[in-house]
C-alpha cells in the first residue's frame, strides 16, 4: 500500500479575520508546488466564518464546488436562482459549468460556521450551472459508508461531473469501514474530526492520506464520533 500522508499542521493557512481557512492544496496566495491537487480533486479548504460575515458575490465556472457545513450553518445565494440554509448534516453541490455567481454568508449574529469547502475539476466543460443539496443525518453514516456524491447520483447521492465518489462515515471507537477498490483507482481520505488509523498511519482532525496501489482500503477510528469523507477517483 502507498500511503502520503498531509499532516493539518502542513496546510497552507490564511486569517483574515472573519475567515480562518486551511489549505490542504494550493488556494489562493498559497501556493505549493508539491500539493496541486491530487488527481480531479483540486481544492480541500476548512474554513471558519465569523458571525454575520461571509464570502460576498463571485463568480465560478467550470468546476464542481461541493460544502459539508460541520457546526453553524451557511446561507447560500446563487445566480441561478439556488438560495437555502446549509446546516450539518447537509451537503451541498454547485456545478459552475458556463459561470455562476454566489455567495456564501453566515447569518448568525453570536454563532460561526465551520464548514469544509471542496472543488473537483469536471470531466466535462461548459456544462449548464446546476444546483443541489441534500441531508445525510448522523445515522445514515453510523458505521458505514454513506455516500454522499457521485458521478451517477445513485443511493440518493448528489450529482457530480466527475468519475468520483465521495463517502462520508461517523464511527465510534475500535469501529471500521472497509471498501473495495478498483484497479487504477486513487482514493484520499480526510479526517473531518476525531483519528482514525489506515493500516500503520494515524490520521488526526485535520489530517488527510493520498492511497494509491490498492485493492482494498480498510479505516479504524480511533476516537468516539470520528467522521472521515473518502473520495474515489480516476
């Protein structure tokens, strides 16, 4: 098994007051050679919003940009008229494709958000802007592999233009999920909260592991409600 690990400590890092965000691939003014991206998956950033504040209107295009909102919640507007409350346990997929613009905003006045905001590169450009957003409660990633995203939308997933799957589990101590997987395929693992152990190599919050040559993938968490997203990719 080849196992890379990205130690949180290691992410780029930026503060600007009313955002406190970590890079675990080139973002923005930090720039790393060595963390482009690891296959389609371009952008893993944690981000942290202070009350009442939030990202003003811009535009996107040509990417799939997807939030899982940890703790608070994020108001979303678009400019193709998508507009909702993200809260956890919800997932949301925005396809830019030919362009879209939005915003993302907390509307709490005591309260910040933590949320991870993930961008994979389509497999196809030009595409039509498309909006989506579901609820995967605790219980339904308890212990397994809940999946959360998908090239097909099958399971009740949401639509991504990509050939990836992306997992979400919540785990209790000493428990574990297991996966398949396909010849060729790549998978990174992000430790969303808690530790969790692949094979010899713990990963802490924050923590993510680049696995490549494997048939098989095998996680075992190593704190109570340890949540993990997976990604399988070309």
């Amino acid at each position: 098994m080849s196992i890379t690990q990205r130690k949180a400590q290691e992410r780029g890092h930026a503060n600007h007051g009313w955002l406190d965000s970590f890079h675990t691939f080139s973002f923005a003014g930090y720039h790393d050679p060595r963390h482009m991206g690891f296959g389609p998956l371009r952008v893993v950033n944690e981000d942290r919003v202070a009350p009442g504040m939030g990202f003003g209107t811009h535009g996107h295009s040509d990417m799939e940009i997807i939030s899982y909102v940890l703790e608070g919640e994020l108001a979303h507007k678009d400019s193709i008229g998508g507009g909702s409350v993200i809260k956890p346990g919800d997932v949301q997929a925005m396809s830019a494709g030919t362009g879209v613009r939005h915003s993302e905003f907390n509307p709490s006045k005591s309260k910040g958000v933590h949320f991870l905001q993930i961008w994979i590169e389509p497999n196809v450009l030009g595409l039509k802007p498309g909006y989506d957003q579901k609820t995967f409660a605790d219980a339904e990633k308890r212990g397994r592999l809940r999946l959360v995203a998908s090239k097909d939308g099958r399971e009740g997933s949401l639509l991504i233009h990509q050939d990836a799957d992306i997992f979400a589990a919540v785990l209790n101590e000493g428990e574990s999920v297991s996966r398949a997987v396909e010849k060729g395929r790549h998978v990174w693992v992000q430790a969303v909260r808690g530790a969790v152990s692949i094979g010899d190599t713990r990963l802490e919050t924050g923590d993510g592991a680049a696995i490549e040559n494997e048939t098989s993938l095998s996680i075992v968490s190593r704190a109570t409600d340890a949540e993990v997203l997976v990604f399988d990719l070309p």
